[in-house]
C-alpha cells in the first residue's frame, strides 16, 4: 500500500535550512496538492520525496518501509517534471518504454503497457512522432503516460500545467480529476493555481518559507484557515484584512472596533482574548457587503472591474493597508469617490489575534 | 584664441530598398569590395597553384620552362613517398579524431560534474589549445619523449625499464599523441557546453526510470551530444588534414618518410627539393582531397541535422 509518511522533514543546502519540521500523513490513494508562494519549498520538498534530494534530517515512510536511503528509481515513483523533460530523440513509445525496457520486461508486456497508457490519454494515434512534432498539451500526456506505464505507488506531478494556456489547463485539469478516479493511485499535485488546488484537492497542504502553515481539505482551508497567510493564500481575490482593536464582548460574539473608527461584530470564540488586545479582522470580498446599520465600515471606492456575472469593487480604508475588495452584483455600479458603507454576517467574518492565528469560528447556525 | 569649427556630421538619408531588376544597388556596390578581396585571397593562389602545376618550374634550373602537360602529377605520383603521406594523413586524421572525441566526451562527462576547484581544473583542461603548435611540438619532443631527458624515459628507468625513444620507433604515433593533446581540449570545450545545455531534468526522469549513470550516459547524453560530436569531426578534420608545424618541429617528416604527410610532402619538394612544379600539383591533390573529405563530412552533418528537426 502506498500511503506516505513524512516525520520532522528537513533540508539544508550546506549551511541554509531551507525546510524544517515537515509532519505529514497522506493516505493511500489520496489526491494530496502542495501550494505555496514561489520558492517556498513546494518543488524541494517533492524531490525529496522522489529521491532526487537527499534528505537531511527526519524520515520518510512509503507504505511501511523506510525510504531516505532508497534510490529514486526503487521508491515505486513516477514524476512529471514542469518541463516534461521528454527524451527528444525518442519517438513517444520509446519515451514510455524507456523505463520498462530498463527493467527487463518482455516486449510483449512493454507493448500492452504503453499501449494501455496511450489509450487513456488519446494519444495512440501518435506514438511514432518525436516530442519536437507535438502541442504542449500533447507532450504533458506523453509525460504523463510515461509516468503511468510504470505503475508507480505514488505519482509526483511538480506544476504540470503551467505551460498550458488557460482553456488547455481547464481541461487537463478535468483528465487529471478523471485519471485519479480511473488509477486511484496516491498522487501529489504542487500547483500555484488556486482553482487547480481547490478542484483537484482532497487534502492541500500549504506550505510558506519551508513549513508547512496548514493542512486540510479544500472546505476546511477556505472556511477555517488557521492563520492569516492562509487565510490570506486561500481564497481569490485575497481576503481583506482590517487592522482594529477588541472593544468587547456580545455573548458569541466578538465586538471589534476597526482603526477608523467602524465596528464589526465577528462569531468567533474569545478564547484567551481580552478587550483592547490588538485583532485583525478577516473578511472575503464575497461576505462584504454593501450595507446601511450601525455596524459599518466607512470605505471611498476607488475602481470598479467587471467579469460579465459580477464585479469586484475596489475601496481604500484607513484600516486596511492593502485596500478592501468586495464582490457585487455586475448591475450595481460605483463611481471612483463614492463613500461607501460596508459590513458583513458575523458569522463569515475570521478574527486573527496579534500572532496572525485565527481563532476558531462559532458555528450559531450553520452558514451553508 | 584659436577658433574651431564643429563639423556636423550631415543626417543620414535613408536610402529606399532597391527597385526590383536594378542592377547595381547600393548593397550590392557596399559588398564589392569584400568580394574582391575573397577573389584575390581565393583565386589567385589556386589559379597560379593551377598554373604551377602544369609548368616545369624549378628553384634550382629556372631557365628551363614551358608546359608540360600533366607531368608534374605523374611525378608526384610516382614519387615513393606520396602514397604513403596520403595514408599517413588519413591515419593522423582518423586518430586524432578518435582519440579526441572519445577522450573530450569522457573529460567533458568528468568536468561536468560538480568537485572543489572545478573552475581551475577546467582551465588547466583547455591550456594545451591555447599553446602554440611548434611550442607544444618543442614539449613534447624535449620534455616528454626525449629518450634521455624526457619525462617518459624518467618514469621508464625509475621502474627499471629500458627507455623508449618514441619518436624514432613509434614516429607516427608520437606526433598522433601530440596533435590529439592540441586537440582534444578542443573537443572538451563543445561538448562541455553541449553538456551543460542538456536539461538536467531530462537526466532525473531517466534515474527515475531506473537508468544508472551508465545507461544515462549512452540513451540519454550521447544522442544529446550526438550533433556537438558532429560539428567537432567537421571542425577538427578540416584543421587536422593540414597539420604541419607539429612535424616540421618534431621529426622533420621522418625518420625516412614515416610521418609524412600531404602538406609536409608539399613543403619538402617545393621548399627542400625547389620542384614548385610538382609540389603545386601536390598542392591540387590536397585541394582535392580536402574537398572529398568536406563533402563527405557535410553530407554527414546535414544528414545528423535533419535527424533532429525534420520528419
Ligand atoms: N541547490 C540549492 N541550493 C541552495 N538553495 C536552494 C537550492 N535549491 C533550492 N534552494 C532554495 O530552496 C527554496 C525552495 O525552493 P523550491 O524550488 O522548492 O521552491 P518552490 O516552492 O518549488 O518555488 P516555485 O513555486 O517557484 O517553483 C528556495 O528558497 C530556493 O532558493
Ligand atoms: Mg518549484
């Protein structure tokens, strides 16, 4: 079985950590995706589990046996690299041969393999041509073909799409949901794409600066991100973030007055929080609203985008540093200069105490 | 006060492209001079090489003069040491090719990899090119393969062997090892860089595959490196069919005829026995035989080309 186990990960290059306390369990079977912004440790930390990397401390489990010390062609691991990294003076069923021709497997086994690979991706048709005769998204197949006809424990894809334009990457990204269904094998997917990490994803796992900052299924992370670089990565547009201070308490409610002088109740629980203490208020520009009442935050709207089905507004606020967004109907329009007065359901608001940690939102009523 | 006047220099009128069917464009009278220039460098020594080659003209009896047919190639070919000197440059080509191509690929796989010093170490690799021919000729022959004083000679009797005096029992082969010690830092150089352009990811896709470094190397580097190779044949045989100033300082073309080759047997008729007769039609031969060989070499090269991007 291949499930994955990864305990107390680390990685030096000489004397620079570049990754430490890595703890992770993937199932068997489980679609697990890495984010992260760029140079976060998202590629290092799969090439160590391919065993491209040495590992420099911890240990690495695939299903029970130890793996630090097994080379990467013994670790039952196909990769696709970002940039394939085909044999070009390969035709594409050598390319898929290539590894079960190293192992000795008869020409009979090797044929129904590849073929079996090339029938799923559609790409039979092709498999005299070199990689230099074919479309991006027909290279990202051989690749991953050639990946499949070893059967591996565990696929490792490192940004497989990001070579494709938006309307191949849509549909590879439906094949990559369908062929997890067909295999069923553990994949591990690193992405920078949001709706590939939402879509794709039983478990994301977010990493930042070479830890790993929360890990969860999609829901959790977008309803319940533990902090605010979670709450800040998950979720786009980013979420807005509202510096203020906690005036007080309202039963589950925490009361908080924003710098410029708006207040917002927020459904969290207080926990160790104490009136005065120093909060940031977390609110996705899908729950701010437009509203009239006594708990509001004044905001001037400074430019209006449109999508075709809604629009985001952007707005400056004296307590937001990086401005506020709020998504609206596309036939409410807002001139640049309009004041405008904002809030949102309590409960779809997330309380950050001076830490960046979130604490954890009261569920009233379910909000579904 | 001295006064000064400023020259301005007049703006450039932009000239218009050139009407179809005109003769002279400008371009065309801009390149003129450069292929002049390739005509008189060209030409004129082939066409008095030409010339030479069907006239009796030597050094020592210049009155006796006038053409004399195809006399002079049937001289040359007659003389015992020409056959030879044709076997002999084909033998130092193929050698030298060998011997670099095979040793620049290992050193270029070697230097490729990463080690402390490996800057240094690759420069030293790359000296031999830049030393010149006669003074390497000079090394080789006074330090390395001297009978008595050379290196080797040293390593042979601290072992209690008898010397060697290569150059005298192995003449080819010494100027083979010599002009392939030129050589293959020449080759280590491109397929270096041909090394380093290979996509380092490709090579990681293949240890995932299960290649080790053997396998790597021969379904992985060598087909990468399979048009770098080509262009080094191409280059080297080109520069290695008219290697003269090792042997001039080496052997002298010797001992007898052994290291002989074309050009060295072009330069001791014409410039030891004063025949500039015979030793242009030597010279035609070797124009010849450069044109076969490059030919040859093109159509291969052409040929590896296509490979890669046709089909
Ligand atoms: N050979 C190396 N020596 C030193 N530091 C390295 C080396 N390779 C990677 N790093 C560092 O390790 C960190 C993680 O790199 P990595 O390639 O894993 O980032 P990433 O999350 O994949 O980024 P991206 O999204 O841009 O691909 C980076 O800060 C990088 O500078
Ligand atoms: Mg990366």
């Amino acid at each position: 079985m291949a499930s994955l186990t990864i305990r107390n990960l680390q990685k030096r290059y000489e004397e620079v950590e570049v990754m430490r306390d890595i703890n992770l369990d993937i199932a068997d079977g489980e679609f697990v995706v890495f984010v992260g912004p760029s140079g976060c440790g998202k590629s290092t930390l799969l090439r160590m589990i391919a065993g491209l990397e040495d590992i420099s401390a911890g240990e690495l489990r695939i299903g029970d046996q130890r793996m630090n010390e097994v080379p990467a062609s013994k670790r039952g691991i196909a990769m696709v690299f970002q940039s394939y990294a085909l044999y070009p003076h390969m035709t594409l069923y050598d390319n898929m041969a290539f590894g079960l021709k190293l192992a000795g497997k008869s020409k009979a086994e090797i044929d129904a393999a590849v073929m079996r690979a090339a029938k799923i991706l559609h790409i039979d048709h092709l498999l005299d041509r070199k990689p230099k005769q074919l479309s991006g998204g027909q290279r990202q197949r051989v690749a991953i073909g050639r990946a499949i006809t070893r059967e591996p424990h565990v696929f490792l894809f490192d940004e497989p799409l990001s070579n494709l334009d938006a309307a191949l990457r849509v549909k590879m990204r439906l094949e990559f949901a369908k062929l997890h269904d067909d295999l069923k094998t553990t994949m591990i997917y690193v992405t920078h794409d949001q709706v590939e990490a939402m879509t794709l994803a039983d478990k994301i796992v977010v990493l930042s600066a070479g830890r790993i900052e929360q890990v969860g299924s999609p829901h959790t992370l977008y309803h319940h991100p533990a902090n605010r670089f979670v709450a800040g990565f998950i979720g786009s547009p980013k979420m807005n973030f509202l510096a203020g201070t906690v005036q007080g308490f309202d039963g589950d409610f925490v009361q908080v007055q924003l710098d410029n002088g708006g207040i917002q109740s927020v459904a969290v629980e207080r926990g160790a929080l104490k009136a005065g203490e120093r909060v940031t208020l977390g609110i996705r520009p899908e729950h701010l609203h437009v509203v009239h009442g006594s708990q509001i935050i004044p905001a001037t709207v400074t430019a209006q985008e449109s999508l075709g089905d809604h629009a985001y507004v952007y707005a400056d606020c004296p307590a937001a540093p990086d401005g506020l967004i709020l998504r609206v109907p596309e036939e409410e329009q807002y001139r640049p200069g309009t004041a405008l007065q904002l809030g949102a359901d309590p409960q779809r608001c997330h309380l950050f105490d001076a830490s960046g940690q979130a604490l954890a939102r009261v569920k009233v009523l379910q909000a579904a | 006060m001295t006064q000064q006047t400023i020259i301005l220099p007049t703006p450039a009128t932009p000239i218009a492209p050139p009407a179809p069917g005109r003769k002279f464009s400008p371009a065309k009278l801009l390149l003129t001079p450069s292929v002049a220039m390739l005509g008189l460098w060209m030409i004129v020594p082939l066409v008095m090489t030409l010339y030479f080659s069907v006239i009796r003209y030597n050094l020592l009896s210049p009155d006796q003069t006038g053409f004399v047919g195809l006399d002079n190639y049937r001289y040359l070919l007659e003389d015992p040491a020409f056959w030879p000197s044709i076997g002999h440059t084909l033998v130092l080509i193929v050698s030298v090719l060998l011997i670099s191509v095979v040793g620049g690929t290992l050193m270029a796989v070697l230097f490729d990899q990463k080690f402390p010093g490996r800057g240094i170490a690759r420069l030293f690799v790359i000296a031999p090119f830049f030393v010149m021919p006669t003074v390497g000729a000079l090394i080789w022959k006074n330090m390395i393969l001297h009978p008595v004083y050379g290196l080797w000679s040293h390593l042979f009797r601290l072992v209690g062997l008898e010397p060697i005096d290569w150059l005298a029992d192995y003449p080819l082969w010494s100027i083979i090892v010599m002009v392939a010690w030129q050589w293959t830092p020449f080759a280590f150089l491109i397929l270096l860089t041909s090394l380093q352009s290979l996509d380092q990811e490709q090579r990681e896709a293949a240890q995932l595959d299960g290649a080790g470094p053997v396998r790597i190397f021969i379904h992985i580097t060598l087909p990468h490196l399979k048009r770098a190779i080509a262009v080094v044949v191409m280059i080297e045989s080109i520069f290695l069919l008219s290697i003269f100033a090792e042997i001039f300082t080496a052997t002298a073309g010797g001992p007898g005829t052994e290291t002989t080759n074309l050009p060295y047997l072009v330069y001791s008729i014409g410039l030891q026995q004063f025949d500039i007769g015979i030793a242009s039609a030597g010279g035609v031969i070797a124009v010849i035989l450069a044109n076969i060989v490059s030919i040859f070499l093109v159509r291969m090269l052409a040929k590896n080309l296509r490979g890669e991007y046709d089909q």
